[in-house]
DNA sequence: AATTTCATGTAATTCGTTACATGATTCC
DNA sequence: GGAATCATGTAACGAATTACATGAAATT
C-alpha cells in the first residue's frame, strides 16, 4: 500500500526533518537541494503532503513560520499550512535512510541520497556510493562494448554524442572515486587537528569532503528572474 | 491530433530513414544511438509504431530484411514486421528537422536532435547547439544565484552535490562552444582535399567535428549481457 | 490601483513502464 | 531437447505534468 514515488516521499521527509514548512516553500528547497536533478510540480507535492500525512508521517499545522507569528493570530483566514514530521515519520525515514535497493544507484534516486548525506550513517553512505560507482561501471562496459560493436554503421555525430555521454560518466566514477577516498580517510584518521569546535558537524574536514576552488566567484547577482 | 511524445516519434523516423527496420531492432538502435541519454520500452515502441503508420508515415512491410530471404518466402508464418518510412514520412521528418520551439533544448529533445544531425542541415544544426547553450547558461545563471542565496543553510553534501551539478553543466557548455566553433569553421573552409568521393557524407574532417582521442582501447568483448 | 509573488489545491491528460501472453529461431 | 534470444503485442497501472481555479500578501 501507498507505495509513492520514493524519490519524492523520501526527500520530503529528509527537507522536514530538518525544519517544519510548508508546501511552497518546500517546494523550492526540493528543487534546489537536490538541483539539477528533479522538479516537482504542485500538482505533485500537494497530493503527495495529503498521503504522507494519511500515513501519519506529517502532521499539518496551522500556518507558525517565524514571521507568521501576526498573520496566524488573525481571525479565520486561510492559513499557511506548515507540515511537521512526527515521530513516527522520523522513524520511517531513517528506515529509508539506512534501507538501499537497486533502485539507489540510479541517477535520480542517488541524487536524492546524496543530498541527505548529512544525515546518513558513513557505513550507509560509503555502500551507497559504492553502489553507484558499480552501477556506473556496468554503464560504461555496455557503452564501451556497443561501441566496438556497432562501429561502422554511426556517422560522427552520433559517435560524437556517445564520446562525449561515456566522457560525463567517466568523470562521475572520478568524482566518485575521490569521494569514497575521503570518506575513508574520515574513518581512518580519528581526531582530526581542530574537530569538535566547529558549530557545523559535517563541515571542516572531518567528514572529510575533497577541497575544491570555488566555482562560484562572489558575483553579485539580483535576482533569480 | 495524435500529439505524441515528440522525441519517440522524431527518434524512430530518423531511424528508418537511415534503413527500414523492424520493431525489435529499432528498439535496440534507439536504446544505444540516443545512448544514454534515453531507454524505450516495447510498451512504448509498438503503439507508437501503430499510430505511425495510422497517420501515413510508415507502411508495414513483411519480414524481407536481407538474412530473412528464405524466412520470409515460407508459408503463413508470422513474419517480422519491417517498418518503412513513407514519402509523407519522410516529409513529415523534413519537417520536424528544421523546425525548433523551446523543447528543442531541453536535454532529452537535445540528445535527439544531436543523434541526428548527420540529416539537418548546417544552419539548423547552429540553431540547435546555440539554443542549448544559452539554455544552459540560464541554468548555470540560476544555480550560481541560488548557491549565493542559501550558501549558509546548506550542509557539506548538498553544496558538493550542487558543485558537481554545476561542473557538469559548465562542461557541457564548453563541449558545446567546441561544437560550434567547428560548425564555424567547416562552414568558412569551402572545399576541403578530398571531399565527395568517400562514401559516407557526413565523415572525414568536411563536417567538422573535433579530433577526439580514443576513449575505447580495443577491448574485443563478449556481449553486454 | 495594479502587478507580482506567495500559497493551496483539483481534474484531465500525457507519457511511459511492468507484467503478462505468445510464439519462432538459434545456440549448445 | 532445453535455454537463450529474437519478435510482437496488450492491459493495467504509475508517476508526474498541465491547465485550471482560487485567493492572500507584498511591492511598485
């Protein structure tokens, strides 16, 4: 029963486990936290609240964000509602937490992983990305060997594309590769220099992410658009 | 009427216009042409298929692929079904060619369009790989706005995840400024050395892809399994 | 005052998969 | 003669989108 999308669900759970909000504004954090990868519309999200909450994994509160405080004390007017996870919903998401199927390694699922890597044990996190390189791996043999096989019969263009498509998964195995090296290095090296003082537990080095220069120069921007 | 996925309909046409096919093999062709990027299943394939031919775009044949000579001459056996392009087909895909809207550089269109470049001609080509590029340079705008908005909230993963996005985009786009800088210049080098005789039209350097190397070693594999 | 952004929702529709059903052909 | 692969389909289902409908709050 009630067997929804998984991707959704699960990065729901993960974005209220951290604070309470509600659907707009979830939303938004849906689609920039896990970026790049998925969208979610509101005809999607809302339908899905309703379910998570029939499940006793949410509970819908009138409208109580910080700056509602005035607003919410009004007469009856239509709230903002802002969805809590209970306790029973915490549970359920640290079974999905620590649960990995074969769904996981794909691109949508992993990304939805990843992105609440934060609050996954190592032991999870480094099957997780093991799991992914592999599933990469097996990407590439198969690419590779149609290469060899269909050779002659693609013209440049099309080969093109599938240099340069075995190229980005190429890249991800390295990015991979250099994730789990620093995931084990934070296993390995207990008492790091300067760890415990830090007010972000994951940040500094002990969770041990790669440096990497800032892609982003400090650009000014005004707004989204 | 008959509005369908676009991409499915385009890949297909595309396909057996290059040479009639039947279904089984079609699917396997766009499974590994558009690579990557896009998986059909027969679920989808056949009724597509169907429609196809409702609309007049391709007329079934009975199984007469060259290793079927004597299948085919058999008695009422089922044959395979091979699929060809029509003259209606054929235009129709003339026209989905060099048209482009807004879908166009989305990735999945994108991929499409790119498998099939060998067929479209130059200007559209410049059209198509421009158009993606500034799509993503959207996309890039975006993140780099949303990074510098939410920088602090975001715990070690999700920025890191976000970092790797936005490389891939970054990537992209630069493989895309190589593209067109060789459009460019096949267009002005007029005439190149031995153009016309080869048998493939779209080979040798007249197209104007950049030299690449070998991302296969020889690797004579089995099968992909 | 008008426009934009915030905010919540529903119904119809699109796109595509999974699981099933069937059978021929080829390989070992 | 049994397994794998080739080959064609259908029905039930799933996931998510679009378009619609509604209205409050903030900005200009």
């Amino acid at each position: 029963m009630s067997r929804r999308s998984g991707i959704l669900e699960f990065a729901v759970l993960g974005l209220l486990r951290e604070s309470p909000m509600h659907g707009y504004e979830l939303r938004k954090r849906l689609n920039t936290s896990l970026g790049v990868f998925r969208a979610f519309s509101y005809g999607t999200l809302y339908p899905c609240l309703k379910t998570l909450v029939a499940n006793g994994w949410l509970i819908e509160e009138p409208g109580s964000a910080p700056e509602d405080a005035l607003a919410a004390s009004l007469a009856g007017r239509r709230a903002k509602i802002v969805y809590r996870l209970t306790a029973e919903g915490k549970e359920h998401f640290e079974e999905l937490l620590s649960h990995t199927g074969p769904d996981t390694w794909e691109d949508e699922h992993f990304a939805a992983r990843f992105a609440f890597f934060g609050q996954t044990e190592r032991e999870v996190r480094m099957r997780v990305l093991e799991g992914r390189r592999s599933r990469l791996e097996e990407r590439l043999e198969k690419m590779r060997a149609s290469l060899t096989r269909t050779r002659e019969r693609l013209d440049d263009y099309t080969l093109e594309l599938q240099r340069h498509g075995m190229e980005s998964v190429e890249r991800e195995v390295r990015w991979l590769n250099e994730l789990i090296e620093s995931e084990r290095a934070g296993r390995d090296q207990r008492r790091s220099p300067e760890a415990g003082a830090a007010q972000q537990d994951t940040s500094g080095d002990a969770g041990g992410l790669p440096r990497h220069r800032g892609t982003t120069p400090p650009d000014p921007s005004e707004d989204t658009k």
